[in-house]
C-alpha cells in the first residue's frame, strides 16, 4: 500500500526548475502537490490548504526567504505540526544544524538525491 498517495506536499521553491523536478518525481507517488514561490506565498496557501502533508522549503528565496518562513511556522499552533524539511543548495558546514535550530523537522542538500528525500519524506509522513 502506497501511504503517500493523495498526501499534499508544498514545495517552496523560487527556481522552477527545481519545482518541476520534484515535482515530477514525487507525483510518481501520487503525492499532490502545491506550489509556493516564497515564504510569503507558503503562508497564505497553509491558510487555505489544511491538510498539507509535508513541506518542502528553500531556504534562499526573495520576499519571505526559508528562516524567516520557519519563524513563523514555528509561532503557529496549527501550522507547526506540519513537517518542513529544509533544502538548500549552500551545503555548508553548520547549515544542518542552523536549519534544524531555526525549525525544520529535516535537511536536505541540493542536489537532492531522490532516493534519500522519499527516506526522509516516509520518516516524516504518518
């Protein structure tokens, strides 16, 4: 049995071709997927999306970047119990860490092994 079938996921992202990426890929799953150019934007569709499974967040994006996301995703009672795995393409020594510090259930580095992210996503996912 698939248990990520018609789970929602939000990924934030503002590179399209890194949404489209994973995009494609996780819809292998049957995995919905929601897309957010910013952090700003992450927010007002978590208002209106109630179910969203899992988030996958950039952490370097214009307008709202992925720490100031995480601030306030952490301040929400309803929206802190979503999974948010950071993702960034700075994969520097710390940047685990300081993600984790800052928020986020997980981490991973651009680019993204597919296989490691479904390990993460399924660790998260209930």
């Amino acid at each position: 049995m698939n248990k990520l079938k018609k789970k929602k996921v939000l990924i934030v992202d503002d590179e399209e071709r890194n949404t489209f990426a994973l995009k494609s890929y996780l819809e292998t799953f049957e995995m919905i997927i929601i897309e957010a150019r910013n952090g700003e934007d992450a927010i007002q569709i978590l208002k209106r999306e109630t179910d969203v499974a899992i988030i996958l967040l950039d952490m370097m994006m214009p307008v709202m970047d992925g720490y100031e996301t995480l601030s306030f995703l952490k301040a929400n009672d309803l929206l802190k119990r979503i999974p948010v795995i950071a993702v960034t393409a700075r994969a520097m020594k710390g940047d685990k860490e300081k993600c984790i510090e800052s928020g986020a259930w997980d981490y991973v580095s651009k680019p993204i092994d597919l296989a490691s992210l479904m390990d993460i996503i399924n660790k998260w996912i209930l």
